[in-house]
C-alpha cells in the first residue's frame, strides 16, 4: 500500500473511531434510563435528530459508495434507534414522542422518495443530497450554541460535558481533514456535528 493509500486508511478510521466514541456518549443516557426507570433530564430531540442525521448520511454514502460514511452511519442509526426505544418505553408521555418520531420520519420518507424517485441523474442526485444532509447537520447542530450562550453568561461549564467536547473536537477534526482529502465539501461541513 502507498503513502496516499495509508493516510486515507488511518484518516478514514480515526474518523470511525471518533464518531463512534461520540456516538457512545450517549451510553450515559442510556444507562441512566434503565436504572431509575424514567427520563428525567434526559432529551429526546437530540437522539432523535441524531438518527435521521445518519439516516439520511448513510444515504448519501450509500449514493457515493463510501465505506466509512456508511460504518459510522449505519452503527450511528442502531445506536440512535436503541436510545430512542428505551426512551419510548420509559417515557411517561409517549403521545407528543411519537408525534415527533412520525413527523422527523416523514419528512425523512419525502426526502428519499424526491431524491430516490425525482432526481434520476445519479451526479444530480449526490449534490442535491449532500447539501441537504450539510444543511440539516448544520441546523441541528446550532441548539447548543444556546449551552454555548449560557456557559459564557454563567461562567459556569457544568451545562458542558468534558468528554462529548473532546470527543466532538476529535470528529470534527478528523472529518474536515477526511472531506478536505476526498475534495468532498458536503463531508467537509459534516464534521460541524456529530454524525
């Protein structure tokens, strides 16, 4: 294997790596959940958004036969879908969740029915869905600037979480230099949140 070869080798899995360890934060929640048997302080729109997040990369690279897109993402949407689960099965008030999980979902079936069924040009098809999965990251991921706000306001980190902070900062930086290698800008824009 050439240098090029290695890099992209070492580059793809610390990409893998990174993501997954993010993903895994969310393993906290999880245990939290199980333990007291509620919800308390627990979101569910992060988990949530997270999913179809993946989802929709796991189409885009799919689209673009990229290994690494589709391993994070597709371990992403189990981890993403177990959360959301054991969310449903502890949640007092499962009606306004599912109103959220069914509307999110829609809106993910339209997309794949316009991108899979309108757009037949396959070139056509990964722009279109790369920048919509580049806009919905990028919209996500703008809630936490409010934690962001408030941290700054306080002058108090305890609404951060240390190791979801790292483990972003290393996913960001090892999806830029992932996209910036690939000259792929949808990837590029990725590494601005976690998915």
């Amino acid at each position: 294997m050439d240098a090029g070869g290695v890099a992209d080798a070492l580059l793809s899995g610390a990409c893998v790596l990174f993501t997954l360890g993010m993903f895994s934060t969310g393993l906290s929640d999880l245990r939290h959940m199980r333990m007291t048997r509620r919800v308390d302080n627990v979101q569910f729109l992060p988990f949530l958004t997270t999913d179809v997040n993946n989802l929709s990369w796991l189409s885009y690279g799919t689209l673009k036969g990229d290994g690494t897109l589709i391993v994070v993402n597709a371990v992403g949407a189990v981890l993403q879908t177990l959360y959301i689960s054991v969310y449903l099965h502890y949640c007092p008030r499962k009606h306004a969740v599912l109103l959220q999980t069914a509307a999110l979902l829609g809106v993910l079936l339209l997309g794949f029915g316009y991108f899979w069924l309108l757009v037949p040009n396959t070139e056509a098809r990964l722009q279109q869905l790369g920048l919509f999965c580049s806009v919905f990251t990028i919209s996500m991921y703008l809630s936490p600037l409010a934690d962001l706000a408030k941290v700054i306001q306080t002058k108090s980190t305890q609404r951060l979480s240390f190791s979801l902070t790292i483990a972003t900062l290393l996913t960001s930086a090892s999806w830029t230099l992932y996209g910036f290698r690939l000259r792929d800008p949808y990837i590029m824009v990725r590494s601005t949140g976690k998915g």
